[in-house]
C-alpha cells in the first residue's frame, strides 16, 4: 500500500508549487494531475488511480483527474553501444544478447504537471 505514501507526496509537491507560484492554494482547485511512471518501476497505476480517489476527497484534489502516462523500460548496452527497449524487463541487449546492460529509462516516477481551475 505504499501507493496512498505517494499520493499524498504528489499532493504536497503540487501543493508547494501552487505556493511558489501563486503565493497559495486558497480558492484554487487541481483539475488534474498528469504522473510519468516507469515501467520497471514498483508502483502499480491501478493503486495509483485508487489511492488518488480515497486521497483527494475533501481536498483541493477532490474533483481532480489523475493521468498516468507509462515510460517504457529503456536499457543501454555497453557491449554493442545501443540503447533498446526490451520486451520484458530481462537484462539481456535485444540488438546483440549481450548481458552488460544498463538501465537509462522505466524507474522514474514523477510529477509532469498539473492543472488548476
């Protein structure tokens, strides 16, 4: 359930910068909340969506949509110096089956943006 942790983190982010911006959030609502999630990450989107709906009611976020958008899993070779995209998350270079991999993509978590009315 470390999903509903994160929730409440992203509300805090988006509220510090509705602070930074526009020197508070009294009378202003979040209309929606756009999240980058890798896919090699550990959070799971359908938690995400729940624990955003169980989180937001009676808050600035109550009326607000999440919107989720996946980064694929991106991994650099050092054998063959590509960058590729596994079909599933083994660590195995697609282009060369070299096994000297690195992940550049798919851990991240992260706010993109969001949107007040």
């Amino acid at each position: 359930m470390h999903e509903l942790s994160i929730i409440r983190n992203i509300f805090s982010i988006v509220e510090q910068k509705m602070d930074n911006l526009y020197g508070g959030h009294l009378g202003k609502r979040v209309a929606r909340v756009n999240l980058m999630i890798g896919a090699f990450s550990t959070v799971i989107p359908e938690c995400m969506h729940f624990n955003f709906e169980v989180a937001r009611r009676g808050t600035i976020f109550s009326d607000a949509e999440l919107v989720i958008k996946i980064i694929p899993l991106e991994i650099y070779c050092k054998e063959c110096k590509k960058n590729s995209e596994p079909a599933e998350p083994v660590f195995v270079c697609p282009i060369c089956d070299g096994n000297d991999v690195e992940i550049i993509k798919g851990r991240d978590l992260r706010v993109e943006s969001f949107e007040i009315d």
